[in-house]
C-alpha cells in the first residue's frame, strides 16, 4: 500500500468511485507538507491542483484593499477544496494559509479534469459539495456583517462539524482559542470570553485544544 493509494482510500470521496477511477485518482495525487502560518498559495497565483487536508487546519481568506480581512472558510481534517477554481481554469482569488502544521493531499488538474470528464460519482460528489460550500460562504457574509462575537465563534466552530463536508469529524475538535480566533476574525481573549459563555449555556465544553459540541444545532443557528 502506497502513500497515494492510502489518500484516496480515505478520501470522503472516493467511495462513488469504480475501481478504474480509484487507480487514476492514485496516480494524479501527491503530498505535501505546509509548516504553521505558511502560505499555500496567495491571492492571484495559480495552484493546479484540488486539495484535501489530511492533517491539520487551513484558511480560505482575503485582505482588501483598505486592509481588511475576511475569513471565508476553515478547512480541517478530511475536507476538500479548491473545485472551483480548477473547473474555471483561474487564479485563486483567495489565500490560503496553514493556522496549524499541515498536510494536503493534492490531485492534478489533469487528473482531477479526467473524473469531472468521465466519473458520475465524483460528479455527484462534487454537486453536494459545491451546493454545501456556497451555503457556508453566504453565512459568512451574514456572520461578517450582522451577527456580534460570540454568534461568529459559534456558528464558525459549527461549521467545523458539518457531515457534508467533514463526515468523520465526530463530536469534538482539536483547536486553539488562536486559530478558532484567526477563523472568526477575533482576537483570543474575545474567543476565550465567548467559548466561556457559550459552555456555561449547555452548547459546547471546552478542555485544553479541545472543543465538544453538546448541541450542534444550538451552534447553527446561535444568533445572540
């Protein structure tokens, strides 16, 4: 059993994929390994290649032009991104940065472009994928201009535990005040603060790195 073999035998999507289309996804993938606070690639630069986190924790943001930044989404443990831009052909129009000590699976686009060409289950895959992200970023929009801290920190937290896009997340997470912090776009104390009153109300407990989600639909949909 090879490296390769190993990701896409993991990977969330995979299981609506033939045996032929197994074998190419193997042969279109690598890994690489992204220290804490490295840039995987900045706004307006090429990456040919559709990624997934096997380990670790990435960020989907921008800064503009005023310098502003907008974070757009976390991406943990066995999620996958970057579809768009790759069907599109185009520049990334965000950056992507590892928060944490990071390793991403990565398939070529030639690979990638051969099963949007010719698998229907990596097409169904990608449809719910698509439909699912789209409903995330409009949130954060929403989080981002209307909602206070403590509704932002909990509604990003619970994005964290979506069974579309992270099925084998569980119950509970791995995750610093920090990188919560750098997700939310707050700082730690105002996340320590938040994730306090949010235990105290029955939605999550919180341990050392560690989040537990008591009610997830709590977190949803947590408006206060």
């Amino acid at each position: 059993m090879t490296g390769r073999d190993d990701i896409v035998r993991h990977a969330i999507w995979a299981a609506e994929l033939g045996p032929d289309e197994v074998e190419r996804a193997q042969r279109g993938m690598v890994e690489r390994p992204f220290g804490k606070g490295a840039y995987i690639c900045h706004r307006g630069d090429r990456l040919d290649y559709w990624t997934g986190v096997m380990s670790g924790l990435v960020k989907i943001s921008t800064i503009s032009q005023t310098g502003k930044s907008m974070t757009f989404a976390g991406i943990g443990t066995g999620g996958w991104f970057g579809e768009g831009s790759i069907i599109k052909d185009e520049a990334r129009k965000y950056d992507l940065v590892a928060i944490r000590d990071t390793r991403l699976a990565m398939m070529s686009r030639a690979t990638f472009m051969w099963l949007f060409d010719n698998s229907a289950g990596f097409n169904r895959f990608l449809v719910r994928q698509l439909n699912e992200r789209m409903g995330q970023f409009i949130a954060t929009i929403e989080h981002d201009r209307i909602l206070g801290p403590k509704a932002r920190v909990a509604r990003n937290l619970a994005w964290l535990f979506n069974p579309v896009l992270y099925p084998g997340a569980g119950d509970s997470i791995e995750i610093s005040q920090e990188e919560l912090g750098l997700l939310a776009g707050l700082s730690r104390p105002v996340v320590n603060r938040c994730l306090g009153e949010l235990e105290a109300e029955g939605l999550l407990s919180v341990s050392h790195n560690r989040l537990s989600v008591r009610d997830l639909r709590g977190l949803q949909t947590y408006d206060a």
